[in-house]
C-alpha cells in the first residue's frame, strides 16, 4: 500500500491539523516530529529506545549512506529498514543539501551536482537520476526529490534560477522514480525568501502531483519570522490533501508555530546534536546540565517529564558523566531531548483535538521562556 494522508480535523483556533500518513511500515500521527538518523543510526539510540520514547518515523541521509556503506551494500543487506533493524517508517532526504553543508569543491550544473567525498575525497556526483535510484535502492516508506537549497542570503536572480532548475529536477526523479516499491516521493518546494518565487515553485510542484509536498530553503540562517512568512506565502498553494514537510526545523517554538500554520511534518538535529554537549530541552526552558549549579542536585532534569532518564536518574549524576565524558551520559540526554520534542508534538496533536492550539501556544511560550532556543 502506498503512503497515504488522512486529514482527521482542523482546529478551529488556527490552521493547524490533525492527520495519519499511512506507510508500508506502519501510520503517523500528524503533525509528527522526526527524530535524524544521518548514517542508518539515531546516535546513541536503539530501535527499541525509539519506540519507547514515542518516535514514529526516523529519517535518513541519502548523500552519507551514499558515500558509506553504499546503497548496493544497503540494499544487499534487505534494504536500510532491515539494516539499521526499524521496522518503522523511514523518510531519506535526497542528498543536495548535504552536499552543501558537508563536502568540499562543489560544482552545479543542470545535470546535477558533482562534489568530492568529506570522508576520502573521492570525485563523486549526484544526479536527480541517481540520486532518485540511491532512495529506491535504500528503500525508505518516504523519499525526496533532489533539490537545490539556496544559500542564504542569496541574490533574487540567483534564487529564481535555482529554484527554477529545481523543479525541473524534480519532474526528471518522478521520471526516474522506480514504481516497483511502495515509496512516495515528495516534491520540495524552494524560493528562497522571496513570496513570488515560493508560489511559482509550489505551482511547477503540485502540477507534477507529487504524494506529499516539502518546503525546503528554510531554516538556514534567517530570522524565524521570515520562515513563518514562507510558509504563509506557500501553504496556500499547497492541496490539502497531502502532507507537507518543513525540513530541519526542531525548536519547541517553530514546531509549535509550524504546526499553527499547517505543516505535518518536521525534522531536526537540534535535540541530538545539543544533548551530545548536555543542553537539554525542559518545561522550563533550556537547561545546560553541565553547569556547576548542578553538582549537587540530585532532582531529575525535567520534574514534569516522564522519560527514562527523568525517571531513573539526576542532574547530579549526568553532569558528573558528562564531565567524565562518559558515552552513558550522552545517551541519556539524548533520550531526554527526543522524548522532550515527541511529547510536544503529542501535546501539539492533543490542542488540536481540543481546538485549542492558540491557546497551547500561549501557555507553552509562557513556561519555556521564549527567549531564544
Ligand atoms: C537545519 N536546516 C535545514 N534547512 C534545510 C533545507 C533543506 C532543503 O532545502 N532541501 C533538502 N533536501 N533538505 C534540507 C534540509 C535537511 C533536512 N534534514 C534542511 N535543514
């Protein structure tokens, strides 16, 4: 069976709405936070640990698994559900950010992209062709279009051709998408900041009827409101009916404002990556356990939070394994920053059950102090 979106409700306080994405691998309960597993692991994480702080689908990176172990390796294996042992939804992210942000001399054409390799240094390139091949091999429920995100700032001409070249990457992966599997392909929607090329992105993307639609090109470097401005500027042209995917937005408040605003989708690094240098997400905020001021508090980090670590252990004890840089501590705050993100967004789906998400908001933004985070 096919990915399939199933619009519950909309609450009647704000745009946000309740869905299930159904998936060869099982249903999502939307909107949905998640969690980043780069290289076929959440870092620290087991399958098992996953499921039990709530996560429900894991995504991937198409540009690392490329490079290692290589998706005909991965697809020897039974394909990465089988590899990484999650019987769970997989997205794979189609590898044209990763190739900005991780490798060195890279060079864009209208075939593609070709880059060395950040781990050998290999010449390598990725195609819209290839790219689209690689994701089928690996075999993920959800695959992305391969794209061009901007960087930012950019050049309004600059913008405009990429996120032009763009769209005319993604009909050439609907054409090179294999149907042999059930994947969905999802779109990306690019533009940059800029109003005018977000609608002309979204309707060259929906035209092309894609399963789900992503909005890339944001979360890089803007301030906030300028992301909440896009996503004003481009939902509206984006059908109801199918899914759309903010990707690598992560903090409390854009998942909140994202969700007000009709996105079903998010993903982020930001609560693996700051729990491996002891910053933790808290009802009251951000908490760096590290802090001396913890040395001897032997209450848990979160008081509200029902977590395995919450649970079992103190601020005493994971600051003193954070300083010891024992691998315990990380994981531990690791599973404390995921589960921090998952319930919210079971809180999130809750308010919009209730129809009070603007009001969630409200109360939410008072305890956690929204300062910045
Ligand atoms: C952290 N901020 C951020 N912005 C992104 C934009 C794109 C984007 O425009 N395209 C693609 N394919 N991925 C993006 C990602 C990676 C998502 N896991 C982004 N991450």
């Amino acid at each position: 069976m096919a990915v399939k979106y199933e619009l519950i409700k909309t609450c009647a306080q704000t745009g946000a709405r309740l869905g299930r994405l159904h998936t060869p691998h099982g249903v999502i309960d939307t909107p949905t936070f998640m969690p980043v597993g780069t290289q076929a692991s959440v870092k620290g994480m087991s399958p098992e640990e996953l499921k039990t702080l709530g996560a429900q689908i894991i995504l991937s990176n198409t540009y690392h698994l490329f490079l290692r172990p290589g998706h005909e390796l991965v697809k020897e294996a039974g394909g990465l559900h089988r590899f990484m042992n999650w019987d769970r939804p997989i997205l794979t992210d189609s590898g044209g950010f990763q190739v900005f942000s991780l490798s060195e001399m890279r060079k864009i054409t209208e075939e593609g992209v070709q880059f060395r390799s950040h781990i050998n240094g290999d010449k390598l390139s990725l195609t819209p062709e290839s790219a689209t091949q690689v994701q089928n091999a690996l075999g993920a429920d959800i695959i992305m279009a391969f794209d061009e995100c901007p960087p930012y700032p950019a050049e309004y001409e600059y913008v405009k051709q990429s996120t032009e070249r763009t769209s005319r990457w993604a009909e050439r992966c609907l054409k090179a998408h294999s149907r042999s599997h059930d994947q969905a392909l999802f779109g990306i929607v690019q533009g940059g900041m800029h109003a005018d090329l977000r609608k002309q992105s979204a309707l060259d993307l929906t035209s092309l009827d894609f399963p789900g639609y992503a909005m890339g090109g944001l979360s890089v470097g803007e301030p906030k409101h300028f992301m909440y401005e896009m996503l004003e500027e481009t939902i509206p042209y984006l059908p109801g009916n199918k899914p759309r995917y903010l990707m690598g937005v992560g903090s409390p408040d854009a998942l909140i404002e994202g969700s007000i605003r009709g996105v079903d989708m998010f993903d982020c690094v930001l609560p693996t990556r700051i729990a491996r240098n002891g910053t933790l997400m808290t009802s009251q905020g951000r908490m760096v356990v590290r802090n001396a001021k913890y040395t001897n508090d032997f209450g848990p980090m979160d008081p509200e939070c029902s977590c395995y670590a919450c649970r079992n252990y103190s601020r005493a004890y994971i600051r003193h394994l954070i300083k010891a840089d024992e691998m315990f501590g990380l994981r531990l705050t690791t599973i404390h920053n995921l589960h921090f993100l998952v319930n919210l967004m079971v809180q999130v789906r809750e308010a919009i059950r209730e129809d009070r998400l603007g009001t969630f908001r409200e109360e939410f933004f008072e305890k956690y102090g929204m300062a910045d985070n």
